[in-house]
C-alpha cells in the first residue's frame, strides 16, 4: 500500500511537465520542488537534532547571492555559481555551528535570528557588491552545454522542473544516507539525550556542526536554484516568511521524518494556489491560517506520522 | 587501567562538595563509593567523567591524566557512566537505544555514509547483532522494539545499564543503579553487576542499599561531607566507628 503510494507519486512527479500545461501551475510545481529541498534541510537541524533554526532564510539567501554575484559581476558559468551557492552557505552553516558550542534550544534559535538579521541588512546596504535593494537582475539561465553539441538552456519550466527535481532527490538521498547510519543516530541522540550521548562517546559540537553545514548546504542549493529560476535576486531571499514558510513545512508534515518536510512543502505551497483560485484574496489567508490550525490540532506530529499510524491501526 | 584521582576538590560557592578526596579503583574489581546524602558521590562522578571541572586536583586513568577532558572524550577512553536518575532517549525504541550506545563501535563518517552504502550496510549489520547481544545480556530480549519511555521503570533502568555496555567501557560508573527498585529487581541488578564484572569490566557504583553494596563489592569507600572517611574491604568499612557515626551518629537513618 505505501509503496504503491510511493511509486505512484513518482509517476506524478516525473510526468508532471507532460500534463500540467497551465505554466502557473508548473511554476507552483517548482516552488514546491524549492521549498522541498529547503524543508529537507531545516528538517535535518530540527527534526533530528532538535535545534530550530529560525535564520534559515540566511542560508537560501546566501546560496541566491552567491551565484548572483558570481554568474552576473563576474560572468562564471552557473554550474559554478551552483557549487559556490552550497560550499559558501555551507560555511556558514560550519560558522554557526562552531559558534552555537554550548548553546541550545531558545538560545540557538536567537543566535540563527541574529545571523539571518545581519545578513540581510548587508544585503540591503552593501551597495558596492549587492545592488542594495535594487537587487541583481539578469542573473542567466542553468544551461547544459556538452562538447560537440549545441547548448540546451534550461530556461523553459518544464526543463527546470526537472532540474528541480533532481535537486529534491539528492537532497532526500543526502537525508536518507545520513539517517540510516550511525551519523544519524548521533543526530537523533543530540535531540533525544546531549548528555547521555556525551556519556556514551557522542561528540555533541562535532554532530551539530555537521548537520548545521550540511543544512546549510542545502538550504542554499535551494537558493541558488531559486535565483537561476527567477532570474533575478534581491533582498526579498532573506525575508523571515521564507523561514516561517519552512518551518510550517518542516512541523506540519512530521519533523523527524524523511517524507514529511516534501509532503509539507508540496502541501503547503499547493494550498495557498488553490485557496487562491477557489476564494478571495481576503478569505485565502484566513482559510491558510484554518487549515494549518486544523492539521495540527488534529495531527500534532505532523501529517505522514498521522498516515503512518492511521494505517497500521 | 587504574582509575585514580588525587587531591580532588570541588567547590560550589561557598559549600565545598569535595575537599581533598584521593582514591583509586584497581582493574577488575567493583568498588563502592558510599556515603549519605550529598557527600558528594554524585559530584566525584561527574568529576571523574568529565561533567563536571574540579576545582583542584587530578583524575588520571592508566597514568594518563584526564582532568578537564571533554565527557565524550573520557567515553572513549572507556570510562563510561550510568546517572542516577533515569537518563535514555526517550523517543527511541530499546534497540534504537542500544544502537545510540554503540556509536564508538562504529567507524563510518559523513563520507561513508553517502558514498559507501555497502560499508554502512555491513557496519549496521555488525552493530545490529552486537546491540541484540547486549540486549539479551540484561535480559530485555522481549522488549527489543519498545519504546524507551513505555517500559516500566525497573527495565528503563536495565536499558541504562545496556547502553552503558554498549558503549564498550573499561570502567563502568554506575549511579545508584538500583535506586527505587524491589528487591527481587535489586537482586537481578547485583546479578548483573558480577557478571559485568566476570566480564572483564571494572565497576564502580554510586549506591544506598548497603546489602547490595556490601554483597558485591570487593572495596568500599565511604565520603562525608565531602571527605573520604574510609577505605577498606566491607567487613572493616561496616565496623569503621567514623563511618557508623557518619550514618547513624548525626540523628539521620541509615539506608539499608
């Protein structure tokens, strides 16, 4: 039954492009993809270590600027600008961690509040480099350019849908190698016991650096892709929604799961469209803000753990 | 593979927890560290492990000294610890939990762990058979896929005792491990502990039920206030009249 699920919604995913011809609704398919990867990424700090990362959108927005800057001032091909949007976040992400030591729970969700903070105020005010609030237009299209053959730009939907995609399955493969190993039962004993894990030979730091750089890896590979698809990068990648949105994700679809953050994504950047096409503009937000209540009143884990026991019951 | 400490003093303000506290734990046996409440059992043992940071003195083990290392750091060096209250991971399953303990037996990295399935794939399976070895070893074979925070509270604290061992200690700190349990269960414990023993393992317990600690113990010693009062074999140590007075003398009852 699950597995039948599972290959059923791979068909829908892979075919996609093939059946959706209304190009807005590929456009949220994407968006869902993005969103996707970063709820992945969140998912590895708060669902396995248990350490809310409230300035995810740093991350993201470090990952779009750095192939911004990279592809449009200095006119590197994207597929670098790419690599740059994860090792430079990911550094990030190494920084934090190393900076984060001792701290935890409220403090480490303000220590990452903080960081986002002056990142985006750099971004903004930082004119030189960024644009300020101006922002980086032109950023060019991911193209594959094989020796012998003509250049296949990836600028249309459908094309980057699929690159998209990829970049979901990598994420959810990264994910899934980290947890069914013993690296992901040192995650896991962060979140469940730090000191017991300590007692039985767990290094607390070196665990949580590590999901904090590979998060934030992660988080901007998302971002990066999200300035190839858009084209254009500003200030706007650093808001607090885009960390808001992820943690709805991340909760709503079951953290500490592998399947809940893509379930969340999907759902959660669904929902607003159709909300969007069924209703008003007035009632889209207030029936958003109902159903998010509803899921996790009636799901507080999230809703793939809800299916879970639903169906072994 | 002596455990010694020298000269150890911790201080909290202005209450002393211990002062000047020397001893040594030889291989192969169990000593006991006794005492009434707040002598400073505890606070040794955290010394010991590395959660705590003596005001002075030195802990050293097999002549390498290992005052102010981190606790991961002691556990590798096999000194691992139990605490006296109930400390797992709570969300995990017993196996799960065993797994966790086990994480010193394991070798695969970040690296491996994305790039060398087949390693991680032999590794989980070696890990596997070790936990369901040291589950079955303390006798929670039945409840190998329950939650941790189901099991009733005398298997919470065998599952204690099981990721301890998993962690593949030398020394093994146990922190009154039988607290709050019935006697037909502290009879299983002090079982255990010989057959840790038998094993090889070096115990060292933290414990208030003097039957117990006097049924199992080749050495005991006994703080006060943070001083080490006595050190001896039992029968000397329950005859000691400093260690009487300590028990009874001051008003207070004797556990037992």
């Amino acid at each position: 039954m699950s597995r039948l699920l599972v290959a059923a919604a791979l068909l829908v995913a892979a075919t996609a492009p093939a059946w959706v011809w209304n190009p807005y609704h590929l456009h949220t398919l994407i968006m869902a993809g993005i969103f996707a990867v970063l709820a992945l990424s969140l998912n590895l700090l708060l669902g396995y270590t248990g350490q809310l990362s409230l300035g995810h959108a740093a991350f993201f927005g470090i990952g779009a600027y750095a192939t911004g800057l990279l592809t449009v001032k200095l006119e590197w091909s994207p597929w670098i600008g790419l690599l740059a949007a994860v090792l430079l976040p990911g550094a990030a992400g190494f920084v934090i961690g190393r900076l984060a030591l001792k701290l935890r729970g409220a403090y480490f969700v303000l220590l990452t509040i903080s960081f986002a903070g002056c990142v985006s105020l750099v971004s903004v005010n930082w004119m030189d480099l960024t644009n300020g609030p101006l922002g980086l237009p032109g950023v060019p299209p991911l193209e594959i350019a094989l020796p012998g053959l003509p250049a296949f730009s990836l600028r249309t939907k459908s094309a980057f849908y699929y690159v998209v995609l990829a970049a979901v399955g990598l994420a959810y493969l990264l994910c899934l190698g980290l947890i069914r190993s013993r690296v992901g039962r040192a995650l896991v004993a962060l979140r469940e016991n730090e000191t017991l894990a300590a007692s039985v030979g767990i290094d607390g730091t070196h665990y949580l650096v590590l999901a904090a750089a590979m998060s934030a890896g992660m988080a901007g590979l998302a971002g990066g892709l999200y300035a190839h698809y858009t084209r254009f990068v500003s200030p706007e990648v650093f808001l607090f929604t885009y960390t808001v949105t992820m943690v709805i994700m991340v909760v709503a679809g079951g953290k500490g799961t592998l399947a809940g953050p893509v379930v969340g994504a999907v759902l959660f950047t669904v929902l607003p469209e159709a909300l969007r096409a069924a209703t008003s503009w007035q009632w889209q937000m207030l029936l958003y803000g109902v159903l998010l209540v509803a899921v996790l009143f009636f799901m507080p884990e999230g809703v793939v753990p809800a299916l879970r026991r639903w169906r072994t019951s | 593979m002596t455990l010694e400490a020298r000269d150890l003093s911790v201080r909290f303000g202005g209450v002393a927890a211990l002062s000047g506290v020397s001893f040594a734990v030889a291989p192969g046996t169990v000593t006991s560290l006794i005492g009434p409440n707040g002598a400073g059992k505890t606070t040794a043992f955290n010394v010991i492990t590395g959660f705590q940071q003596p005001t002075q003195g030195t802990v050293s083990h097999d002549g390498q000294a290992i005052t102010g290392w981190r606790p991961h750091r002691i556990a590798a060096r096999g000194l691992v610890r139990t605490f006296q209250k109930t400390s797992l991971f709570p969300g995990l399953t017993v196996r799960e939990n065993v797994l966790t303990g086990l994480h010193l037996r394991g070798r695969v990295g970040v690296a491996a762990a994305l790039l060398a399935r087949a390693r991680v794939r032999d590794e989980e399976r070696r890990l596997g058979e070790e936990a369901d070895g040291v589950i079955d070893f303390v006798g929670l074979g039945a409840r190998r896929r329950e939650a941790a925070n189901g099991l009733s509270y005398g298997d919470q604290r065998l599952l204690e005792l099981a990721v301890a061992l998993a962690a593949g200690p030398r020394i093994l700190l146990l922190d009154e491990p039988a607290s709050g349990m019935t006697t037909s269960e502290k009879a299983s414990v002090a079982a255990l502990i010989a057959r840790i023993r038998a094993q090889g393992v070096t115990v060292f317990l933290v414990e208030h039920d003097m039957r117990l600690v006097m049924g199992i113990s080749d050495r005991v010693l006994v703080l006060n206030y943070g001083r080490l009062i006595a050190d001896g074999d039992p029968a000397s140590v329950q005859r000691d009249p400093e260690v009487i007075r300590a028990y009874l003398g001051s008003g207070a009852h004797a556990h037992a």
